[in-house]
C-alpha cells in the first residue's frame, strides 16, 4: 500500500495513535475505518486470478460491463460534484496567489471527466482487440453485481441530498476519494501478484493478456496514484481549514463521511466476481441463490464484527438516512490556503508527459 500520504501512513503505523480522531486528516480516520474489509476489497480472489491471466473471457466480459455502468455513475457524481461547486463558490484569490480549494477541486474534476471519457474508450478499444463481448448498457439486471447494485444505490444517495452549507462538497468528494483510493491499491496489489513481471509472455493467458498488458498497468501506474494522492491532499486540506480544529465541525464531517465510506468498502468487496471452480462465476460473497441462480434475498454479509447490512440497500442499517440528514454547521470555508505544489493530472492509460 502507498504510503505517499501522512494519512495513509498514520492509519496503518503501529505509533500510539487514534487514527479515527485526527481532524488534520479525514482520510486517515476513514482508513482506519474497518480495515479487515478494506483488506478483503483489495485483496480479492479475483484480481489474483486477474495478475495470473487465468480469467477466461466471459467472465472478464460480465465484470467490465458491471464496471463500465459503475463508470457511467461515476461520472455522474463528478459532473454534480462540479455543478455543486461551480453555482456555490465566489472566488476570492488575489492575482498570482496559490489557488484555492475550490479552484483545486474544479480542476481536478475536470480532468477526472475527461480520464473517465477515456476509460470508457479504454474498454471498447481492450474488448474489441482482444475479442471480449460485452454486454452493452443499460445492463438488465440479471446481469448486474451486487456490488454494482449497491454503487447505483450510493450514488442516487449522493446526489438526492440537499447541499449542507458546511463544505457543501464533502459527500461528493468523499464518494470520489473512496472509489479511487480502493480501486487503485487493489490493482496495486493485483500487480504484485504478477508472477511473470520480469518477464511478461501473454501466449498462455486465458484473455490473451487484457487484463496483464492493458488493464492492470493501467490501474496501477504511478501517474493513477498522484491522481487519487492529488485529490486525498486537497480533501484532507479543506476539510482542516474548515474544522478549524472546532470539535462539533469536526464530528459533524465524521457523521457525514464515515457511512460512504463504509458503503464504498460495502459495494467494493460485492463487485469482484467469485473465481470457483477454475473458472470464476458473478456470485457474489456471502449471498445465496437458489436453484435458478438469483440471489434469494435473505443472506447479507457482515462488513464487521459487529456490523450487519441493511436488508434493502446492502448498507448499514442508518447509512442511507444519515446521508440524507443536513448537519448545519456555522462555519464557512476560508478561501485562502497553502497549497502544495505539483498537483498531478493522470490521464487514464496515456502517460504524463
């Protein structure tokens, strides 16, 4: 795991630290956050299967079709995200000053359309080289994941709510951290489980080498990590500036962040088909089907010693309610900040230059 970030080191060092109270940076609370899971989400079967090239090609094809109609909510979250920012904020900053928050964020929301634009590209131009059929969109739902279920369900969730007037942002851009930040260290992960990295042969890959030669570097290269690191650093930022070290602020983000978080590693450890049999299926971990293959809708899985899931939405019993309810706060965001420098623009699978 990357430990280019403070937040990310501090959330797993073994220092005498509480992780799940530091206002300096919301991501290390949320990493602390059920990390069995966050292991169990990144560390999946299937993405070992994936670094091995023993993936057969219908299977490949039913996960990218679940994975590009996640894209396509995904980009619908930036584009709210982006319009929520765009009608709110008033820019302040003198001429020749370090860019604010904001005008961080629309940035790098703006690069984000464009990266998801072109992994969208990505997929057709992988499926069609290496002959993957993928079933086109809007996918019917015998051929949805529970995992893609419970994305559609987070990102309705987000984008119903009413802006807080405290860092009215926050939801979208925790949503948006959370997906990139799993996504990212799992196929960093499948990366490492590259037994042949030295020497790459793609000849006896069951998918031809899509998923070796294409998908994973893609997901896993240095110029995705400053991307998701880019993003990290601006929310840790403008979430201190705004607490302001304010302890009901600070617990008021808490409320507000911590359930997407928890419904991200939810939806996260649903996406990854099960591998069974050497051949690998789309049954999803911990349901039960019946003899017709449907999900018989009485099995959750725990995401947590003591955490059980919400018989209608896959998430915690509360988790789409406390999304739903307005904390107000009294603070407003300080427009003037320090910035760091270099913030990075990954381009999808075309290298920075």
């Amino acid at each position: 795991m990357s430990k280019h970030h403070p937040g990310s080191w501090v959330a797993h060092s073994k220092a005498d630290i509480d992780p799940t109270d530091l206002p300096w940076a919301l991501t290390t609370h949320l990493l602390a956050i059920n990390h069995q899971q966050y292991l169990r989400a990144t560390k999946d079967p299937f993405l070992e299967r994936a670094a091995k090239g023993t993936l057969p090609k219908p299977l490949i094809a039913q996960w990218l079709a679940n994975d590009r109609q996640y894209l396509q909510g995904y980009l619908s979250t930036i584009s709210n995200t982006l319009n929520l920012i765009r009608s709110t904020y008033k820019p302040t900053t003198a001429p020749g000053a370090e860019p604010d928050i904001e005008t961080r964020l629309i940035s790098w929301l703006e690069a984000g359309i464009k990266n998801g634009e072109r992994e969208l590209r990505l997929f057709q131009e992988v499926a069609e080289i290496y002959s993957i059929d993928i079933h086109p969109s809007p996918l019917p739902d015998n051929i949805k994941s529970e995992g893609l279920r419970r994305y559609e369900a987070l990102f309705a969730s987000v984008a119903s709510q009413v802006p807080n007037p405290f860092i009215p942002w926050l939801e979208g851009v925790v949503l948006l951290w959370s997906t990139e930040k799993v996504y990212y260290d799992a196929w960093s992960w499948a990366r490492r489980q590259d037994s042949q990295s030295s020497l790459r042969n793609y000849e006896n890959d069951q998918d031809g080498g899509a998923m070796r030669r294409e998908f994973i570097p893609n997901w896993s290269n240095r110029d995705f990590m400053m991307f998701v690191e880019q993003l990290e650093r601006i929310l840790n930022e403008g979430v201190t500036i705004a607490v302001d070290r304010n302890e009901e602020r600070w617990r008021s983000v808490k409320s507000r962040a911590d359930p997407i978080w928890r419904a991200v590693l939810d939806a996260e450890e649903a996406f990854w088909p099960a591998v069974l049999g050497g051949e690998g299926s789309l049954v999803e971990p911990g349901v039960r089907r019946g003899a017709d293959g449907n999900m018989d809708g009485t099995t959750l899985r725990s995401t947590g010693d003591d955490e059980v899931l919400n018989e209608e939405q896959g998430v915690r019993a509360g988790d789409i309610t406390t999304l739903h309810r307005n904390e107000h706060g009294g603070a407003i965001m300080n427009e003037k900040q320090g910035v760091q420098g270099g913030d990075a623009k990954w381009n999808g699978h075309v290298p920075l230059v």
